[in-house]
C-alpha cells in the first residue's frame, strides 16, 4: 500500500505486459492516440468522427454492462451535490465564500462585464457576505462547533443562513451561464 | 429599402435570442423530465439529516466525557437502554457485552467508521438470505470504540441483528487475528446467514480481530 511514485508506475508497467487483454488495451489506446495525433495536421473528417465514435461507444459499453453500477454511481453523485446544496460542510461554504470573493475582485476590475452584470454580481456578492458573517456570528456566540455539521444545522436560523445562500448562489451560476451562453450566441450568429 | 430592411430585422427575433430560448426550453425540459428523481434524492438526503439529527446516542452523561474517557482507563459499559429501531437501518445488539448500537446502510453517509458502526459494502444482510452482514467498528478508549468490549467474547456468545422489525439470532463459532494488511480473507459458511464483527485487535496495533457468528434462528 505505501509505494512510492516509481513503485506504482512499476506496478502498472508489470500489469500491462502481464496479460494479452491488458497489453491488447494498451495497444488499442496507444494506436488511438498516434492516430489522433497524426491527424492534427491533415484535419481528416472522418478521422474525428470515427475517434469520436469509438470514445463514445467505449463509454457507452461501459453504461450497457455495467447498468446497476452506472445507476447507483449517477445516484450517489446526485445525492452528493444535493448534500452540498442542501447541508454543505462548513469546509465546502467557506470555500463557496473564497470563491465569491475571486469573482468580487474580477467583477471590480474587469472591463468586459456589462454595468448591468456589475450590479448583479455586486447584489449577489453583498447578500452572500453578509449572509456569511451571519453564520459565523451565530455558529461562534451560540458555541456550535463548525465541524459538527448536525447539530449546527438543527439551528433553524443558521440552515435557512446557509440553504439561502447556496439557493442565491445557484441562481447567480444560472443567471452567469445563460448570460455568457446569450453573449457568445451574439458574437457567433448575429454579427 | 434599406430602412425597411432594417426594420425588418428589427422585428424578427434574432437568431441569438430564439438560441437562449431555446437553452432555456432545454434547460427547463430536463428538469421537468428528471423532477420526481431529483425529488427522490431530496427526500433521501432530507431524511438522512433527519435521522442524524434525532439519533439518540445511547451512551449516559457518565459515560460520554470530552475527548473520551481518561486515558489508561477503560471505557465504561453502554447500559441497556430504548433504541429507536426505526431510525436505523438495523441494530446489533450482544448482552454479554451490554452492546446495543443501531447502523445505517451501506449508502447512508452516516455509515461511517468515525462515527458509527459501519456496514461494510458487499454484506449481505440476513433479510436477504444466506451471506455475510460485515460490520465494523474501532476499538481503543474513544467514545466511537464501539467494539471496545469485543476481545470480551468467545465461542457461543449470543449476537443479534434486527432488521425491519424482524430480529435474527446468531451465536459465534471463530474468533480469529489477522493481520491489518488493508486486505481480509473471511471464513464463513455460505450455507447460511452470517455475521461478522471485526474491529482492532486489542492492545495491538498490527492486528485484527474477527469474530464470525452464524445464525441460529
């Protein structure tokens, strides 16, 4: 279990060459690869499209053989984010909040945005910051411990704080996503 | 001409525009389409905090001290008390040792060695029929050393598991030490329902200890 990088890479390098189907797989990715690459410069359609193909219907195997598992994986990923959104660790909002603070900065430098996106981000940053301060000033005079997710969200104030927040937030990447996707439609089809 | 053209264009959508509607459709589409799932999951993440929320630990005033009982000493027994059994996905009980402690599935993210003892994945609960409920949990002096006490049982000790209203009675036929290699083989009968407890070895830091039970009826 404590190998070293080296060691690893020597373990994987032992593993191809220890089977016809491992090394077969190898050659396979291999052949793709030098394919890929030599087509750069010939920019062969029908290249891009077979290679794309193959990809896909690789993944797609792994979806029709492995149905269950591909469920319950898609299932405990939903359920994660969901977790993130709806309890998120104090580790995940503290991040949340560094975040919003590289955009506040982007947002006050930034030549590009539009005045009205400006005032968007700034309403949005301004709500998050003070809904933020508001958890911490309550999570530290009621004595919560950050790390104790449970029993810091069986404070109705400091969940509503924190589920408000995620909800704001989730809605400004919408809002932030469509408007971008609309400005990129623009440039492409209307000029 | 070319005002009227450009009037026109003015009042035809443009094609960016009729492109963010059609995101938009898409977007609201695909929302619409996996709402009950999304809903589901909800509901799963919901109750789960629920559950978390109202577990009621079954450990006394005396016995949960800060940071766990005084170093050296040994940590006292869980006395017998009333479980909710509806809050959990099931629950071990063994009188020899005074234990009682309820356990979330395998999926739950409460069903967590830190915290709780843990369904390992793979088991196979007796509701299901032949096959083996691993369940594990630390040792040690902590106030999460539920299997403190294991080291205390032998052959022919009494071990329950209830599920769903229905409880199973096992009795313990091996105990054994294996080595903490981040890999165990498990010896038990596939012709019946087992239970396996595994936990660390006591006063070892190199070993640990299975006990394997069958059921009995």
């Amino acid at each position: 279990m404590n190998l070293s990088l080296l060691g690893k890479l020597g373990v994987i390098f032992h593993y191809i060459f220890s089977s016809f189907l491992s090394l077969e797989m190898f050659l396979i990715s291999l052949l793709l690869f030098i394919i890929l690459i030599y087509n750069l410069k010939r920019n062969n359609r029908l290249v891009q499209i077979v290679a794309i193909g193959i990809y896909l219907g690789f993944v797609i195997g792994i979806f029709v053989s492995y149905t269950t598992y591909v469920q319950s994986s898609i299932n405990s990923f939903v359920k994660e984010i969901m977790n993130y959104i709806y309890f998120p660790s104090t580790i995940i909002y503290f991040f949340i909040i560094v975040f919003v603070t590289i955009m506040m900065i982007y947002t006050l430098f930034s030549k590009k945005l539009s005045l009205f996106k400006k005032i968007v981000n700034f309403s949005v940053f301004s709500i998050l910051y003070f809904f933020f301060m508001s958890f911490l000033t309550l999570s530290a005079y009621d004595g919560y411990d950050l790390v104790d997710m449970v029993s810091l969200y069986e404070n109705d104030v400091i969940l509503s704080l924190v589920q408000v927040s995620n909800l704001l937030l989730f809605v400004w990447l919408l809002f932030t996503g469509f408007y971008h996707l609309y400005l990129y439609f623009k440039k492409k089809y209307d000029q | 001409m070319q005002m009227q053209n450009q009037l026109k264009k003015s009042k035809r959508m443009k094609k960016s525009q009729a492109l963010l509607i059609g995101s938009l459709l898409v977007f609201g589409g695909s929302i619409v389409l996996s709402w009950n799932y999304l809903l589901r999951m909800r509901e799963e993440v919901f109750s789960e905090m629920k559950l978390a929320m109202t577990d009621s630990l079954p450990v006394t005033q005396e016995q949960q001290t800060e940071g766990g009982p005084v170093s050296g000493g040994e940590p006292e027994y869980y006395e017998n008390y009333t479980i909710d059994y509806s809050k959990y996905y099931g629950v071990l009980e063994i009188p020899r040792i005074g234990l009682k402690r309820g356990f979330y599935n395998v999926g739950s993210r409460y069903n967590n060695i830190e915290s709780n003892v843990t369904m390992v994945e793979g088991s196979v609960s007796p509701s299901e029929g032949n096959g083996n409920l691993i369940l594990m949990a630390h040792s040690g002096d902590s106030y999460i050393s539920f299997f403190a006490y294991l080291y205390r049982l032998g052959v022919g000790d009494d071990c329950y598991i209830t599920l769903s209203g229905v409880t199973y009675h096992y009795q313990i036929v091996d105990i054994y030490d294996v080595n903490k290699s981040g890999l165990m083989v498990l010896d038990w009968n596939p012709n019946n329902r087992n239970l396996t407890l595994v936990t660390c070895t006591k006063d070892s830091d190199t070993l640990q200890t299975v006990y394997v039970a069958e059921y009995i009826g």
